[in-house]
C-alpha cells in the first residue's frame, strides 16, 4: 500500500465514528427524522438472473440450465446454468460446449405486422426490433407485491429487476409494538425525551437473513455467522432484523405467487443495501449491521463500487496507486477536494458508506416513451420508412395500453419522430396526437407515417437513416370530464380533433398535424433499452452513443459492454451531481452533462476543469 508520506499522521479520516449513534426516546417517537434517524433501515431487493426467471416462468421450466439472447450476445444467465461456469461475457457457441443441453431462448421481438411481440425461429436485427415488455410487465408485478406487502413502507423502482425499500416507518411501528414500555418516557428519565433508551433486549438473529461478519478474521464461509456477531446490540440491531422478517415475508410470497426468487441487502441506507444484497445470491438476504461496516468495506476494490467505476476509480488508483477502500481511507477530505474538486466530499463519504440520499418513490406516470431502433441496415427509399414505423408503432401502443391497464386516462399530448443517419443531428418532426378512445398500432402507424412523410417528403435524392424512433410525450392523465372528450371526439363524424388541454388554453389546434415543427434534438423519452448502440438517459433526456469507430465493427457484444460502462459512467455522474447538490450549496452549479451554465470566464480558468466532473464522460 502506498500512501502519500505528507499524510502520514492524519489518520482522523480513517474514523467510522458514528456506527453506534446514542439513540434516544426523540428518536423512536418523532416520525420525520429523515436521513438523520439513527434508526433508519434501507433495503435493495434484486430478482435472480431477471430475464431468465421470466423465460422460465414463461416457459414453465423450473431447473434446466437456461440463457437469454439478444441478437448474438447473453444477456442473462439463470443459476442453474451458472453451475457450468457460464456468464454473460461468454460467447454462445462457448456456452453450449460448457453445456450442450443449455436452454437458450432469444428475447421477443417485434415484426411487422404484428401488434404484439413474438418468440421467433429465426430473428434477424434486420427486420426485427427487440421487446423488453414481457419484462417490463413481469418487473411490475414483483413491484405491486412489494407495494402491497409493506403498504407502508417507502418503495423506489430503482431499475427493471430492483427496488430501494425504506422500512424506517414500518419498523418503527413494531418496535412501539413489540417494545411498548419504549413509548413511555420513565418519570425519572434525566433528560426527558433526549433520554438514551434502555439496553435492547437479546435476540435470535434467525435462520432467514445471512450476517455479513464484524471481524475480518472470521471467515464467514467457514465460521458460524452468529459467532461472528458478537458485538454488544443496539437498537439499530433490532431495527435491522425487524426489517428482515419484512423482507423475508415479501419474497417469500413473491417466489412463492410469481415464481421469482429475488435476493436482498438490509442496512442503514441506500449504498450499503445494495453493496449486501449479492453477498450470497440467489434467493437470499443479507444484513450489514453497523459494526460490521469497515470490516465489510476496507477490503473491497474500490474499482468495483459502482460510484467509483469507470474513470473516476482509474484516476484514484492512478493518483494513489493503490486499489482497495482501505488504501484511500488516511486521504484527507481536503486533498481529495483539492484535486478533484469540492463535490469529491461524495467520495470521502462513500469510502466510508456514508450515503445520504433518500428512498423516494417515482412518479407513477412515465411522461413519455420511446420506441428506439438502430438499423444495420439503413433506409435508403422512402418507401422503407412504413415498415419501422409500424414496428415501432406496435410497441408503443402496447406499452401505452399496458400503462392504460393501471390508469385508464393517459394520454400522450405528442408525437414524435425521429430520424437519422449515424449519431448526427437527428432530423425530427412532432404533432399532436390525435385524440380516440382506442390507441392502437395503426392508430400511431398512421399518425406516425404522416411525420416520415413529411420529414422525408421532400428529400431528392437517396436518404439514408440508420436511426429511427417514435416517441410518445407528455404523457398525461386526463379527467373525467375530458375522458368524456375523448369519446366525443372518438366518433368518426368529428373531424378537427381538439384535445382537452388546448381547449382549456383557449388555443384549439386547427388540424392534427399541422403545427409540426422541425425540432434539433433526440426527443425527451426513458432510457431507449431496446437500442443496442446508444441510450437516452432518464434523467437529463441526453442520448449517449458509442463511438463511429466502434460502431463500424461488427462486435456486437463489445458494442454492448461499452454501452452498459457508458450507461454506469453517466449515471455515477447524475450520482455525484445529486450528492454535491444535496450536500454543497456553493457546488451547486456544478454542470449537469446536458446543459452548460454560463460562469464567468475568469472563474472558469481559476477552477480549471470542473472537478469530478471531467471524470464522466459526456458528450
Ligand atoms: P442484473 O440484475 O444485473 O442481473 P441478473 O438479474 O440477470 O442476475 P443477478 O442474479 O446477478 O442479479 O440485470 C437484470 C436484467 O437486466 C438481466 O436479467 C438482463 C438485463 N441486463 C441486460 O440486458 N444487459 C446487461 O448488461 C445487464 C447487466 C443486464
Ligand atoms: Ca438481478
Ligand atoms: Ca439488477
């Protein structure tokens, strides 16, 4: 290990000092403590091997070794056929050698004329655009089932197969209930409710939750985790292992109604759940209690944490030369603020598995939507364009309906398509959309058809586009009175469609489509899945793509892995934004990878490059 000599002696930064915080009767009766109560309890619950438990669930298999493909690369791989050494980063033809009577099921697909996505023979990225939706569907199920299982609980999706779960009020509400004498402040308490609670009680750790050790020597593959807990309890303990039994009903009635097995990490905020939940995956849930924290953290590669990958990780083991937690823990807060600017505190703290962001849940309506294709082959003829368009219109119109299953009365105000030719400027063209009842493929088909000819209409000459997408926007739900709209305007004798909300701005468009507008942009739209060689992140509705060079190769499944670094790099930065926003009011304008914010030119060259930023990269 090397450690700069100039910090030899400033070993203060090593401390894990609040582990064992003095928790009073304020503590466990007031309710709006936040990220500050020494009693809250996270959890991350992750589905094992995701889409292949949905292929087997599918398909009714419950134990033969199993794959799921994508064009030529595996995307997921179920347990059983891990057992034959078998991941992700293998190619197919390895993966059957390693075990020829492997399962191998390619994801749906879209097709033309299709309205809903299939499971094909032969599927050639070509003529066929991959569907997630199956996923998508199954993924909201596990989600109903965490929702209703810990209804008072504070649930975040946090991606396709995971959610953040704050058990904090739940758990406060059974240890009042399992403790009463904790809601009655002793007469002689001597400092009423600032009093520090009496010693917790002994309890059985139970046989449903694995204990990550609080020593370093205890291995825990071959010591009785028990013996490896012997530091005194804490209330947090208790905590803790309330919230386990939650965890462990819900999963429980999930593997047990739908088939899926999920595995979970438990501890006292967002990082460290989801750093414990693959500690011993599949179907399992493991608890970090806070004694246990450095001993769990110092010997982990900080590489591997998920905020510190990509090239912020390789210029900390550049700079420091070294590669574990442990290594960069004697570095001071203000060195690592000096050279990586003053957000890196975010860093300093995630060393520590101090993370203070909160669970919150999404909003339920996703405001737009986006059906994304990149074409091998491009678009040369005009006439080519109906084909995507109609695939694309296939799936969003499922997804638009699907979402309709849960709120009846969403509807998109616009749509949008757009085309291109590489990773340019895309050429777009949005209109309202038409308002009926029935949102159906050809609906949008229609509607999007109209757009194409009049983005490609007046081209002469060959075009050719090699990125084609639909999207809906500004997704929203109506009300009664314009549902009633709706079915009004849904008769064929109606023409001049109006849609609510325009009639409500006093500006009632005159026709559907004749306000399009040329528009520079990749549309505002969730993270583009299906695309194999960019994604259009959530957050900031910036579009990501690999490079010409990259994409001019045929590695289909190198393309993949850039893409997923690619996607990790970005949203570690949207992570380090949001740290340094909550955190720093005088960071706060840190840049976000989408929008500049004009600084003084002088104050530019003063701060140089902007700190951790320059660490992501953006595009
Ligand atoms: P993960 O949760 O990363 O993996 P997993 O569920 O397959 O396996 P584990 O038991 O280790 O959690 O991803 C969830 C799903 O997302 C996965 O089943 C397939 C999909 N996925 C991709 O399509 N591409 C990728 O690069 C990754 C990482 C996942
Ligand atoms: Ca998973
Ligand atoms: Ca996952």
């Amino acid at each position: 290990m090397m450690i700069p000599t100039h910090q030899k002696g400033k070993n203060k930064a090593q401390d894990f000092d609040d582990l064992d915080p003095v928790i009073t009767y304020r503590h466990i009766l007031q309710t709006n403590l936040g990220i500050k109560d020494p009693l809250r309890v996270v959890a991350l619950c992750d589905s094992d091997a995701f889409y292949a438990a949905c292929e087997m669930v599918r398909l009714g298999v419950t134990d033969k070794p199993l794959v799921v493909l994508q064009w030529e690369g595996i995307i997921a791989v179920n347990y059983p056929a891990r057992k034959f050494g078998i991941s992700r980063f293998h190619k197919l033809k390895d993966a059957k050698e390693r075990c020829p009577e492997l399962m191998i099921v390619h994801v749906a697909t879209y097709k033309e004329g299709d309205a809903e996505p299939g499971y094909w023979d032969n599927v050639d990225s070509r003529t066929h655009k991959v569907s997630l939706d199956y996923y998508r569907r199954e993924s909201s199920k596990v989600f109903s089932m965490f929702k209703e299982g810990l209804p008072d609980a504070e649930i975040e999706k946090a991606s396709i197969d995971e959610a953040f779960i704050d058990f904090t009020k739940p758990v406060r509400q059974a240890l009042l209930q399992r403790y009463p004498y904790l809601s009655q402040i002793p007469a002689d308490a001597p400092n009423g409710v600032d009093t520090p609670l009496p010693p917790p009680p002994l309890i059985d750790w139970g046989t449903d939750s694995h204990l990550i050790p609080i020593y370093s020597n205890a291995d825990s593959e071959s010591t009785d985790e028990e013996t490896s807990q012997s530091a005194p309890l804490t209330w947090h303990d208790i905590a803790l292992r309330l919230a386990a039994e939650m965890m462990h009903k819900v999963r429980v009635d999930i593997a047990t109604q739908l088939g899926y097995t999920t595995s979970a990490g438990i501890a006292r905020n967002k990082f460290l759940a989801k750093l414990c939940a693959s500690y011993r995956k599949p179907y399992s849930q493991t608890i970090l209690r806070n004694q246990a924290i450095p001993c769990y953290l110092k010997p982990l590669e900080f590489q591997k944490i998920r905020f510190l990958g990509g090239k912020l990780g390789q210029a900390l083991a550049k700079e420091y030369d070294v590669s574990t937690v442990a290594d960069l823990l004697p570095v001071p807060l203000e060195e690592f603020q000096a050279k990586f600017g003053e957000s890196a505190i975010w860093v300093y703290e995630i060393l520590r598995g101090i993370d203070r962001s909160e669970v919150k849940e999404k909003s339920p309506v996703n405001k737009s939507m986006l059906a994304a294709k990149a074409l091998q082959k491009p678009i040369t003829k005009i006439d080519d364009g109906p084909h995507w368009i109609r695939v694309l219109a296939a799936e969003l119109s499922l997804r638009l309906n699907d979402a309709r299953k849960e709120r009846p009365n969403l509807w998109p105000k616009t749509l949008a398509l757009h085309a291109g030719h590489g990773y340019g400027t895309a050429r777009s063209k949005q209109a309202p959309f038409p308002f009926t009842k029935e949102v159906t493929v050809n609906v949008i088909a229609a509607a999007g058809g109209k757009l194409w000819k009049e983005l490609v209409g007046n081209v002469t000459g060959t075009i050719k586009v090699t990125y084609i997408s639909l999207g809906f926007t500004g997704i929203e739900a109506t009300d009664a009175s314009q549902q009633s709209i709706a079915s009004f305007l849904d008769s064929p004798a109606v023409t001049g469609v109006k849609r609510p909300n325009e009639e409500k701005n006093g500006k009632p468009s005159k026709s559907r489509h004749r306000n399009t507008q040329r528009v520079r942009s990749r549309p505002s739209s969730p993270s583009a899945d299906q695309n194999t060689t960019s994604f259009t992140c959530l957050e900031c509705h910036k579009t990501l793509s690999l490079s010409p060079k990259l994409l001019s190769t045929s590695d289909v499944l190198g393309q993949a892995y850039a893409l997923a670094a690619m996607k990790d790099e970005h949203s570690d930065f949207h992570f380090a934004e949001s740290v340094a926003r909550e955190m720093e009011p005088e960071v706060k304008e840190v840049r976000g990878p989408h929008k500049k914010v004009k600084t003084p030119k002088i104050q530019e060259k003063e701060i140089g490059p902007r700190g951790i930023e320059k660490f992501f990269n953006r595009t």
